[in-house]
C-alpha cells in the first residue's frame, strides 16, 4: 500500500471526483428516503449501515438491494419512483461536504485545475447538489442518465473529459468505493481513493486499491 504523506504533491491538470462518500456525506438523506420508500410501500426499512453497503452504483441498485425481492417485487418500480421524488425535496436536509473538501476544491481551483464530478447518482441530484454546495469551483458535473453507461463504464469520465476539452494522460479520479477503482482502471487513469468515506481501509485495498488518502488536504 501507498499511503501519501499529507504535502505529496500530485501533479495533474485534471481532477475527476466522485461525489457521495468523496465530496459529500450523504448518508444520513440516502437512508431517509431509502426508508421512506421501503415504509411507504409497506416494506421493512434497512439501518444506516446497511444502506452504506448499498450505495455506490446508482439509486436503481440501491433500491434494488433495498427492497426485498430486488427487481422481482411487483413494488419495485413505485418504491424506487417514491424514492427518487423524496430525495429530489430532502437531499440537502443533513447531507454537506467532508471537513477540508472546500478548501480543496478552492486550492485546486487557484492552480488552474480542471474539477468535474462523476457521479452514479441522478443527474438532476447530482446538478443540484454540486451546484449548491461547490458552485464555480466545479466545471463539469455529470450524473447517471439513461442514454450513458454509468461507473464502472468509462462513457461518463470520457463525457468529463470531452466537455473540460482535457487530457487523459493528466487526468486522475478521486473516489471512496471499488466502483470508483474499477472506473479509473476502465478509464485508464489512476485513482485515488479515499478514506473517510463509504467504504474502510481493508474493503479498499482488497478491491484493488493502491493509493489512498485520509484527509482531502492530501490530495494538493
């Protein structure tokens, strides 16, 4: 393992984030409307730990792994739909960015990097979330839509890179899962992965893992 001392520098013109469990503690609202959902459809709820094991490929998965029965519970599309319009009205309710990923972004966006946000949740959730909390110092946000493979395809950091007109040889992802690995190697760039998000230390490295961080400061 490569554990980078705190004034490592990483020499990149492009910064590729995650956003859930990367940017944002999210958690706590993803729960919320996951259970909301469940009880509304009269379906038992899932505690906070199980719901950080669901997250990571998009709300579809997460409902699926929610639900029970998944995709075969004659429920599922009207639970999933009750969860997408909860969250649209509360994904802000509790959800704000980790300690020193302002100050991050702002010292990322003084050198004259590149930021996007790469994200596997909806695209209109992630907008407006990037928008609220990062405004100007996120240049491209990209979230899941029907019409592009989600991560770990490649198609939405090749999107990223396209509209930030940005090289891939200078490019590095930033993320907190094995989804986020798996991406960056699809991608062809190295990644980055962090500590203080939904997935630990030994999750990590045994999916592949080889750079790893546990504070945002570390990634100037």
């Amino acid at each position: 393992m490569k554990r980078v001392p705190v004034h490592a520098q990483f020499n990149f013109d492009t910064y590729i984030f995650d956003l859930d469990g990367t940017l944002i503690s999210s958690l706590h609202d993803l729960a919320a409307s996951c259970n909301y959902a469940l009880k509304l459809n009269g379906m038992p709820e899932r505690t906070l730990e199980e719901v950080r094991m669901f997250v990571g490929n998009g709300v579809k998965k997460l409902m699926e792994r929610a639900v029970p029965g998944g995709l075969e519970n004659e429920k599922f599309e009207k639970t999933l739909q009750d969860f997408r319009k909860h969250y649209m009205v509360h994904n802000m309710d509790n959800t704000k960015p980790y300690p020193d990923v302002m100050e991050m972004l702002e010292e990322l966006k003084n050198r004259g990097k590149n930021i996007a946000v790469v994200s596997n949740k909806f695209y209109a959730a992630t907008r407006e979330i990037c928008r609220h909390f990062f405004g100007d110092l996120v240049d491209v946000a990209i979230g899941e839509r029907e019409n592009i493979k989600k991560k770990p395809a490649p198609d939405t950091v090749n999107e990223a890179l396209r509209q930030l007109h940005a090289d891939r040889e200078r490019a590095v992802y930033i993320g907190d899962s094995d989804v986020d690995v798996m991406t960056a190697k699809n991608s062809g760039m190295p990644c980055i992965s962090v500590l203080w998000g939904f997935r630990d230390h030994d999750f990590l490295l045994a999916h592949g893992a080889s750079i790893l961080v546990s504070s945002p400061l570390q990634i100037l």
